[in-house]
C-alpha cells in the first residue's frame, strides 16, 4: 500500500519536472542535439531505475544472441510453422517473422536459384496456404550446390527500424530484443521500408507492424524461442551472452561467424555459419 | 474494406514479406502534395521577398493556393496510417532520430506560418469585411480581425514588415520542409533506388517546378472564368521561372540517375532489368521524353523565338499541365519504383493500384482535386485578384 | 506596435502553451522510463503465455511414450538431432486469438479441452524431413519414397515415436496365442513342415523357432489372399484368427535346427552381401523384429526360390527392390549363409 502511494508520488514528481523544468529551453537543445547524433543514438540509454516488472526475470543479466548453422538446415520449415502458431501470424504466405531460404546452384549456371516457402510452387507442394513444404522441384536436375538458409529478424545492435520509428513504438530493450509496442505503433509502416532484410511486416488485423521478438515472452520464461525449440536438427541456436556455457557462447567460440548485409551498419545479432556468397 | 491486403505479383526472388507494398499510391500524393506547397510559396516569396513586381498579380493567389494544398497534406498519411486515431502520438513522443516524427512538428510550423502570412496579406480585406457584413459571416470575420480595425498607415506598414519576415522564414522553411520529404527516402540504406544524398534537392527543385506549374494553369483558368485580361508579363515570367528550374531539375535527376548507375553496386543487375523493363512506360516516356523533354523544348523555343500573345499562353499552359502530371510520375517512380525493386537485389515486385477502396485511385484523385475544391471556396472569402482591390 | 499584433503575438503563445501542456498530458506514464518507449510494454509483451510447451510437459502425462521417444533416434542430442513432441503433434499450450492485444492470456490448453493432432498421414508427415531433397545435408536420413515403400504408411513399419524399432517388435512380447493349443490342431501342417517343425522337403521352409508375430501374420495373410500358394491358400482357408496365433506360438516355441553344412567359399561370400539384410533380419538371420521372420536354418533351396519369387510376382516393396539387384550366384551365396547360420 505504502509503496503504491510513493511510486504515484514518484510519478507526479517526474511529470512536474518535465511539465516545468523541461520547457525552459534544454529540451530543445537536448532535442537538437540527438537528432543529429548518428544511429548508434537510436539506441536510447539503459534502464535508469527499476527494471521492467517480469516475474522472476531481470533483464540487465542477460545478453540474448542468435545463430543459425546453414550447413545443417533440412528445409522441413517446421520453425516457419510453428512460429506462426506461437505468435498468432496469419497463415498466408505473405507474412512470416521467419522464413527459410533455399539456394540451388545448377550446373552450368553461375547464380544460384533462389526460393522460399512463398513460392507458389512450394505452396502448390505443401497443398495449400497455411501449410509449409518445399517442393522436390530440383529432384531431376542437375545440381552443383544447394543449401537452406534459416532467416528472421536480426535483432541489430544498431537498428535502422527503431531509428526511423516517430512513435517509440518500436525499441531495443536492455537484454537486446527488438520489440514492437503494439497499443503504441500508429502503423506508417516506415521501420518495414527502413529494414533491408525484410523481416518486417504490415499486420493489417491489427493496424500495426509485426516482426520476430525472439518469443520475447518465451525467454524471459527460461524457454527457447519456438523455432528453436521445434528445430529438429539443431540449426538454430539461441542463448545468453553472458552465460559462457550456453548454445550460443559455445556456436561464437566454436565457429567462424558471418552476419548478413554488414555494409549497412546495423550490426545484427543473428550469427550465420555456412552460407554463400550470394546469401544476403 | 473487403480484402486485408494485396499480394503484390513477383519474378525473381523476393524476401516473403515484400509481397505487400507498404506504402501505397496515397505515399505518391504525399509527396506531390508538399511540393505543390512549396512550389506555390516560391512564387508568392518571388514578389514578397524578392520584389519581382511582374509576379503581383498572382502573389496573394499563390500565398492561398500554397495553404489550401498544405491543409491537404496531413489526410494521405492519415488514411494510410493503421492506427488514424494514434496519428498524434508522433508529436506527443516525437522519437528525434525519426524524419517522420519532424515532420510532423515541420509541418505544423509550416501551416502556422501559412495561416498568419495569409492573415497579414488579407487583413485589409478581412477589416473591411467585419466592417461591412452582418450575420455569421460577419462574425467570423470580426473574429479574424482579433478586434483590432486599424488599417492606418502605420499599421499597413507593420504588416508590411512582418509578411517580409514570414516570407524570409518560409523560403527555408517551404524548401527546407520538402527537401526533408526527399530525405525520408534518400536516407533509407536499405533501398538502393531511394538511397541517395540527391534526394532533397531533387524532391525540391520538382517542387518547384510543379508549383510553378500549378499557378501558371490556375491563373490563366482563373482569368478565363472571371473574364479578365491575362497579364502575358505575369505569364511570360512564371514560364522562365518554369524553364529555368526544369534545368535544373532535369540536370540533377540525370545526375542521380548516372551516379546510381555508374556506382554499380550490388543488386544493379537488378535494378538494370527495371530500368529496362517496367519503367519503358511510366518514366522514360511519360515522365522524360512526353512531361519533361516537350515542355522544356517547348519553352526554350517559345523564348527563343520570343513568342507572344495567345500562341504563348497557349504554349505555356500546355507546357505546365505537362510539367504537373510529369512531377506526378516522377513521385510515382520513386516511391512505387523503389517498392518494387526487392530488397533482395534478385526480383521484382509489380504494385497493383486498386481502384475502390480506402488506399486506391479513387481516393488518390479525390486527394488531388480536395486543395482544388478548397481553393474555390477559399477565393469567395478571400479575393487573391490583383484587380479585385481596385474594383471594389 | 499596433494592438492587433501584440493580440496575435499573445495567441500564438497561448496556443503554444496549452499545446505543449496538451503534450506533456497526453504523454503515457511510463514513457521515457527506460528509454524512448512506454516501459509498461516490456513486461506487457513478456507476460504472452508461450503455446509450445517443450517434452517435459507432455512427460507427466505420457510417460510411457515419452520413454518410447526418449530412448529413440527421434532424441538423440549428443548429434543435436532432437524431434520433440510437439513438433510432430502441435504446440500443446492454447492461447484465443484477440485482435486488439497479444497480451490476452485466455485459452484453451491441451488436454482440458484441446485435442493434439495426432498426423494420420505419416508419409506427409515423415516425408518434410526424410524426402531426399537437394539441399539436405548428407548426415540427414534421407528416403525416395516411391522406391524405399510405395504407397505403404510409414508407420506400418517404423514406430513413430522411435523410427529405428520396428512396429512387430513392439507387439511382439504379447501375442495372444497359446503353443498347446497349437499344438493339438498342427497334425495337418506337419505333413509337409516335418514332425517338430523342421521341415524334411528343401522346397518347404521350417517353422521351429520362427518370429511368433510373422507367423501369424503369414497364416492370416494366406487367409485374405494377400499371400497367395497352392498348398497354403487351401490350407488357411478356415483356419480362425485365434487358430493362427495358437499355431504361430506353437511353432515359434520350438528348436529350429540349421543344415551346417554349406560350402565355405559360399558362406562367406553370403556373409558379405547379407550386410545389407542385417537391420531386419539380424546380424546371423536371427531377426530382432518379430514382423520380419529369422532366416537361419531355412533351406537353401526355399531362400532361392524365395528370392526368384521377389524378383518375379511376389509383392514387398522392400524386398523386390533388394531382389531386383541380386544374381543368381549372390542369391545362392547368400542362401547357402543363412542356411548355414545356426539359430540362436
């Protein structure tokens, strides 16, 4: 009870400093300023005083990464179904938070072949939407290469979505999960145009932008994301930073990682072994 | 709303989620819109900061057409938003690193600015108003005069000082806003056809040039339906001004373009395709070779030649209503064009305009004739004529 | 200054005033707690209740199974090949679909009210991860369904929950039949499989010691025509479904016993070859798979005939195909091995 009444008091304070204390001029230099700050800005500072209140969860302890094993990718697109299941994306093939890729290089040609579970003919295999198969298309031809490249949001250091967001409606929270507030978002769709992987999508149910949390809500929890979790060859690895035995500690030290699109200075956090040239 | 979303046709390979345009043809008239406003205000601040007397007649029209465009400009971005009703959220929280959340604080500067340089410029006319008109109307006139009835000498040249001042904070502020709608797009890393340090002063000078456009059509209309002589001085000075600023906008539209060629980088074999293929129609004939190569080639021989009298005014006006839909085009190519070349550097989108709906053809064009509609209204209160003060 | 500008002047601070009031109202309360967003959200979008629910979950309910899976191929993390339960059957946990919030934690949960899929179509099912495909790693278990078993669900053969057992092996333990009364209705059967099951003609095979389960199988088979043979389609003919499993158990109690007397070199060369037989028949054609019968101890001239009869108009997806790549002289090595193996 006592404690209710001193976080309102605490909450008064804080709106009377910033009704008052803010108007006379420094918010406009502060204003100023950060916007001319470079991306890295983005990025707000940490949590300045409590943390958010997740039931047994303190996320200035962790340091969330992802990586994805090409080499071992199947293409059975289980995580691509299951991810729609855990977080209710519509079944159609025009919005996923993870996709699998697949890249067949035939003999005689020099560009890989490229195709995803949208494909009509992966679809036309599956027997419909809301169903995710690849199609045996390339049973019968003659193959140099070919391998799957798991995809998803890669939660960048330096995101260029939270940059360009108006709102703060999406953010990068302390433990590195970027997240979108979906009774904030008014739904312009720039962070979708801003994103150069395409992981982000208009969820026209809702009115707002959608995208892969990493199963915010199953981390915090203790569990895996849901594609990783229902991966039955291990290609995806998710884990704590700061833990030195976790999957993911283990998949940095033990490979030599690469990350898509580096030239755009997002940094992302989703670490990749075994993809081409050509994988981007 | 029948259907959730359209699933845009593709080649190549496109990442799944790009199979929905997000910014639809509402994002094109954005644009056009804001560059119409600038456009317009050039003009205005050509006689009120730069003292162009041969521009008088068209000063206050343009100051009126300027604003009722700029009214205009919020409501694509509203229809298009998910949330409408969230729209203000941008300014309450406005998020610094975003060009949108500026937008929004510029654009109401901008308007502001617009309403108090039209107060200034019509308060003469609005005095009198209150003076002489009883009722509702009067009203709101008398209202608009703040209770003050000086017109005095003193007053006047008050007036005079601060419609300079505006006038001088809107030039940067005009440009300064459109070339920020150049930014929002220019500064995305992740679309090579957007991506470009050009983009502001390409938006700008088609800015320009389509408000300059939209003037010379609406005054010489103007002066057909109200029956009065076109001054061919006012015409023959706006089509410089069209001439001259179409240079340059086609010199740095090709500059761009041989910059994002010769540069080369990833995904241009791509882009090469595009260029090639789908862009034969809507930019290399419509928006280069018919909107922007015959007007300007129309323009240079009328003012070599040195024509006159009606051939001119002719020659003018076809050449501006060739400029407005070539600007039109040039904001579709950008913004459709950049949507359709997939992020992946391997496919390419087709965007399929609806014709029904709430983001369709229909409201697009509604859109563009709403400032239209304002303006004829606006005119009835506000009489922007040169001629109209002495008549009276 | 004329009284009409310092009007305006005072206006547009007064608007300015409540507009940035009207701002700092409107602002949520805990925006700016962490950074710029509402920090309320974090833990909103946190408390989302996950659907998968990971094994240990279905543990408490389906022990035995999940022992089945735990011990299988389907588990095996040391590889990192891991199929959990919910891969298969479906996230266990419900959440309702709400359209304004994903923080709705109302919903069905399996088992209360949600029923598990559990996949009919095992092909289908099997397939999005076993189909030779280009692209999959070698180390990936990979099948041509047309030529690995036709039509046939998969799960007719491979128990699901642990593909490399066998469905008979399962079953095997509890077969319904009683040996002594199979013993008394066997005087017919021993005519041509000899006194205790062994047979004297090399045109017919021994019974003694023979996999109970495909005993019966075998009988019931003839029974239904789906295994046809002049003697044995008239002599099951009215045999009933419990006669069967008497006379399977009766047959399967009994001591094989195997010639021993092949030719070295031919042993040996069968003995090479029938690597390829050892996941169903066994290491020495003693099968592990009650479904699939033992071949030590049958003659040589029944396993060459036999094998003649895959190659020609018998049906067994499996066996035709290994048939079709046999000769004649690796048919007789292997023959001579597995009729040179001693039985247990």
């Amino acid at each position: 009870m006592e404690d209710k009444v001193e976080k309102f008091e605490e909450e008064g304070r804080r709106k009377f400093l910033r009704l008052f204390g803010g108007a006379i001029g420094g918010g406009g230099v502060a204003i100023a300023a950060n916007a001319l700050l470079p991306a890295a800005a983005a990025v707000e500072a940490p949590a300045k005083a409590a943390v958010p209140p997740i039931p047994n969860y303190d996320w200035s302890k962790h340091h969330w990464a992802f990586g994805v094993d090409a080499t071992k990718c199947i293409g059975c697109l289980r995580c691509v179904e299951a991810c729609k299941v855990e977080n209710n994306v519509s079944k159609d093939p025009h919005h996923f938070r993870t996709w699998v890729e697949r890249y067949v290089t035939l003999e005689g040609e020099e560009k890989a072949r490229v195709d995803s579970q949208h494909d009509p003919v992966n679809i036309a295999a599956a027997g419909g939407e809301g169903k995710y198969r690849f199609a045996n298309r390339y049973k019968d031809a003659k193959v140099d290469k070919a391998f799957f490249v798991p995809k998803l949001c890669n939660h960048c250091t330096h995101p260029a979505c939270v940059q360009v967001c108006p709102t703060g409606a999406t953010y990068k929270t302390a433990d590195g999960a970027v997240v979108i507030d979906h009774t904030y978002c008014i739904g312009c769709q720039y962070c979708v145009q801003a994103c150069p992987y395409g992981a982000r999508f208009f969820n026209e149910e809702k009115g707002v932008t959608d995208k892969c949390t990493w199963c915010y809500h199953r981390i915090t929890k203790g569990l895996n994301p849901a594609c990783v979790e229902v991966c039955p060859v291990s290609a995806r690895v998710f884990g704590d930073r700061n833990d030195k035995q976790s999957p993911i500690s283990i998949f940095l030290r033990d490979n030599r990682v690469t990350v898509l699109k580096p030239e755009t200075g997002n940094a992302p956090n989703v670490f990749y072994v075994g993809i081409d040239k050509e994988v981007s | 709303m029948d259907t959730l979303f359209h699933a845009a046709p593709f080649t190549g390979y496109v990442y799944p989620n790009e199979t929905v345009i997000p910014w639809t043809v509402l994002i094109v008239i954005y644009p056009y819109l804001t560059g119409l406003v600038a456009g317009a205000f050039t003009m205005s601040s050509l006689y009120q900061v730069f003292g162009m007397q041969r521009f008088k007649p068209v000063a206050h029209f343009a100051m009126l057409t300027s604003l009722c465009c700029m009214l205009i400009v919020p409501l694509p971005l509203l229809l298009h938003l998910g949330h409408p009703e969230r729209a203000l959220n941008p300014m309450i929280t406005p998020h610094t690193t975003s060009a949108f959340a500026v937008f929004g604080y510029a654009a109401a500067f901008y308007v502001i600015l617009l309403l108090l340089e039209n107060w200034f410029v019509f308060r003469p006319h609005i005095v009198k108003q209150a003076q002489q008109r009883t009722g509702l109307l009067g009203l709101v006139y008398r209202v608009l005069t703040l209770g003050s009835y000086d017109v005095s000498e003193k007053a006047m040249s008050y007036d005079k000082k601060w419609i300079f001042a505006l006038a001088v904070i809107g030039i940067p502020g005009a440009h300064g806003l459109h070339g920020y709608v150049g930014f929002v797009f220019g500064s995305l890393k992740s679309r090579e056809w957007w991506s470009s340090d050009l983009m502001p002063p390409i938006f700008l000078f088609s800015a320009i040039i389509s408000g300059v456009s939209l003037l010379i059509v609406l005054y010489i209309v103007s002066c057909k339906l109200r029956k009065v002589p076109i001054d061919l001085e006012c015409v023959k000075g706006m089509a410089y001004t069209l001439w001259g600023f179409m240079l340059f906008a086609l010199m740095l539209e090709a500059v761009e373009f041989a910059s994002l060629m010769y540069r080369g980088r990833e995904g241009i074999e791509m882009i090469l395709e595009y260029v090639r293929g789908p862009l034969v129609i809507p930019f290399w004939t419509v928006q280069l070779a018919i909107c922007s190569l015959i007007p300007v080639l129309l323009l240079s021989f009328m003012i070599g030649t040195g024509t006159k009298g009606n051939a001119l005014i002719a020659g003018v006006l076809f050449s501006a209503l060739l400029v407005l839909v070539g600007v039109l085009m040039m904001r579709w190519n950008v913004v459709i064009g950049g949507q359709e070349i997939s992020k992946t550097g391997k496919g390419l989108l087709t965007y399929q305009m609806p014709w029904v709906e709430q983001e369709s053809g229909l409201t697009a064009a509604i859109l563009l004739m709403a400032p239209l509609v304002l303006l004829t209204v606006a005119v009835r209160f506000f009489p922007p004529w040169d001629d109209a003060k002495a008549a009276h | 200054m004329p009284k009409h500008i310092v009007r305006l002047v005072l206006l547009l601070v007064t608007a300015g005033v409540l507009a940035y009031a009207g701002k700092q109202f409107l602002t949520v309360d805990s925006f700016y707690r962490f950074g710029h967003y509402r920090g309320n959200s974090v833990a909103d979008i946190a408390s989302d209740r996950p659907k998968f629910r990971t094994p240990e979950t279905c543990k408490e309910c389906h022990a035995a199974k999940y022992t089945e899976w735990s011990k299988g191929v389907h588990n095996n993390p040391a590889v990192g090949k891991v199929v959990k339960c919910e891969v298969c059957h479906g996230a266990a946990g419900g959440r309702d679909k709400n359209p304004n919030s994903d923080i709705s934690s109302i919903g069905t949960d399996h088992p209360n009210k949600l029923k598990l899929d559990i996949p009919s179509d095992t092909v289908k099912l099997c397939t999005l991860c076993h189909e030779q495909m280009t692209g999959r790693p070698k180390e990936q278990k990979q099948i041509v369904v047309a030529t690995h078993a036709g039509d046939q669900q998969c799960k007719t053969c491979h128990n699901v929950h642990s593909p490399r057992t066998f469905v008979g092996a399962l079953t095997s333990t509890s077969r319904p039949g009683n040996a002594a009364a199979g013993k008394a209705i066997s005087a017919d059967c021993a005519e041509c499989h000899g006194k205790a099951g062994v047979s004297d003609d090399v045109n017919i095979p021994s019974l003694a010691g023979q996999n109970e389960t495909y005993l019966a199988d075998a009988i019931k088979a003839y029974k239904k025509g789906a295994r046809k043979d002049a003697l044995m389609t008239g002599a099951a003919k009215d045999l009933s479904d419990s006669a069967a499993e008497n006379l399977a158990a009766y047959y399967a109690s009994l001591q094989c016993k195997s010639a021993q007397n092949g030719e070295p070199k031919l042993v040996a060369k069968g003995q090479v070859l029938a690597q390829k037989c050892v996941s169903c028949h066994g290491e020495s054609g003693v099968s592990p798979q009650a479904m699939w019968p033992s071949l030590a101890g049958l003659s040589k001239d029944y396993l060459v005939s036999s094998l003649k009869s895959y190659k020609a108009e018998r049906k067994n997806n499996l066996m035709n195909k290994i048939a079709k790549d046999l000769n004649d002289a690796d048919s007789a090595a292997l023959a001579s091995f597995y009729a040179n193996a001693s039985c247990r």
